[in-house]
C-alpha cells in the first residue's frame, strides 16, 4: 500500500499540472472503487478551478474555487496517470482540464477512494476526524508521543500504526524509524522513556523527509505520477532485509505481528 511518502510524492507530481486549471470533464467510469464515487462528483467538479493540492495522512487533497475538496486514496495498487496514450480498463476517473492535460486514476484492485467534501467540513469528514497530528507536523514532538502512550500496554510499533495515535504511518517507515532510533518494536509504549520518544520522533521525520525526497518507495504496485518508480528501497536499514547484515554486523530479523512482517535487529533494537 502506498504510504506517506509516495501520496506526497504522487501529490507533487500532480501540483504543476492541475494547480490552477479549470477542469473541463470530470468522469467516473465505473459507479464505485472501494465505495461509490460521489453520486454529484461529475457536476461539483466539471468547470471548478483547481486552486491547491495537498495531503492528509496518505489521502491526497484536490481543492477547488467552489469551495470543495477531492480526496483521494490510493488503496493498494491505485497510481495517477498523467497524458497517457489511451484509455486502460483500470482506469477508473478521468480529467481534463483546459490547457488539454489529461489524468486518469489508475486502480486494478479497487481498493481506493474517491470523495468529495466542502472545504469547512474537512476536519469531521470521519477519517481526518480521528486522526493523530500529521508526523511531518510540528505539533508531532516527543513529548506528544510520551503522553499519547502513557499508561499503554500496546508494542510501540502497534501504537505507532494506530493512526489515532499519529496520522499516515505504514509498516515501512514504522520499522525503519524504530531501527533508526534503537527501539525494539515489541517495547511496551507505556514504558518508553521521553529521551527516547525524543529520538523517535526524530527518526520518524528523517526516514520521511529521506523518502519524500528520494521520491517514495518502490514497492510492485507503485508508480509516481511521471511514470518513474520510487527509489528509496534501496536505502532500506532492515525492511525486507531478513537474514542479511544489519549495519552492526547482526542478521536482520523477521516476525508477523497481526499479518504484517516487522523486521528488525535485535541487537540495535532494546
């Protein structure tokens, strides 16, 4: 599934082509992806300025002139297409805009979304209403992490995928941030020093800022919207490195913890 990084990636991808174009066609091609598309998407859209695009968590943000925003989810293989050659069976929303540029979202499993909200009514559409700060933010610090898992029995890896808790983390970068800062993900997040939860922080803003920059991940199923795969897999510490070396000359390990692997190195890692 595309994480933070590669929403971001994608949302900057799109911004010089869409960012102030009017939209001439807006047009779902099927009725649903993982829930319908909006039943007045094609008229709230079609003629609407694009003003700015943006993310929350792993949604991207389309904003119009008319005062609505588009979010979008990429689910797990969903990718924008810019100017493609032809129209392919998994595309399923197309749009155009005035200086003729085409999009299409791209989506074989049809595990992503598409809605569409007014702008002031953003913060209680029911994802964003419960979600933890964006950890990008500066309202992500250490001592929110400290207060946010007092007293909690959960792994801080657990913790740290629960979006509750912060918004947009994913299995990657939760178990490349925990290497980064010697945490060990089974390590109860009650009982997590604020020194620590300091250097967490820390690591988490790294290993995204490093991915965002690198241009996301590169995983099967995503594709930025240039046509060019991501390439921070490369940099990987551990993930996916099961049996090799750690850096501190330890194998890399893996265990499934509630389907998803975790990999890690118990040496680094207390």
């Amino acid at each position: 599934m595309p994480e933070l990084p590669e929403v971001e990636t994608t949302v900057a991808g799109l911004r010089p082509v869409l960012e102030g174009q009017r939209l001439t066609l807006v047009e779902p091609r099927r009725a649903n992806l993982r829930r319908p598309f909006p039943i007045d998407l094609r008229q709230r859209m079609t003629g609407a300025r694009v003003i700015e695009l943006g993310r929350r968590a792993k949604y991207g943000l389309i904003v119009t002139d008319r005062d609505d925003v588009m979010i979008f989810h990429l689910g797990m293989s969903g990718r924008w297409r810019i100017d493609p050659a032809e129209i392919e069976k998994h595309d399923h929303l197309v749009l155009e805009t005035e200086d003729g540029r085409r999009l299409v979202l791209n989506d074989p499993r049809r595990f992503g979304s598409v809605d569409l909200v007014r702008s002031d009514e953003i913060d209680s559409f029911a994802p964003f209403a419960v979600m933890g700060p964006e950890p990008l933010g500066d309202d992500f610090t250490g001592r929110y992490l400290k207060a946010a898992t007092k007293d909690r029995k959960a792994p801080i890896k657990q913790l740290l995928l629960d979006q509750r808790t912060v918004a947009g983390l994913g299995n990657i970068y939760v178990c490349e941030a925990l290497h980064m800062a010697g945490i060990s993900p089974a390590k109860i997040g009650g009982q997590i020093s604020g020194p620590r939860y300091d250097k967490l922080v820390i690591a988490i803003k790294q290993v995204l800022k490093a991915a965002i920059a690198a241009g996301g991940s590169s995983l099967r199923d995503f594709v930025r919207p240039d046509g060019e795969l991501g390439y921070f897999a490369k940099d990987w510490l551990v993930y996916g490195r099961e049996g090799q070396a750690c850096h501190c000359g330890a194998l890399v390990l893996r265990r499934v913890d509630s389907g998803r692997s975790t990999f890690y190195c118990r040496k680094c890692q207390k």
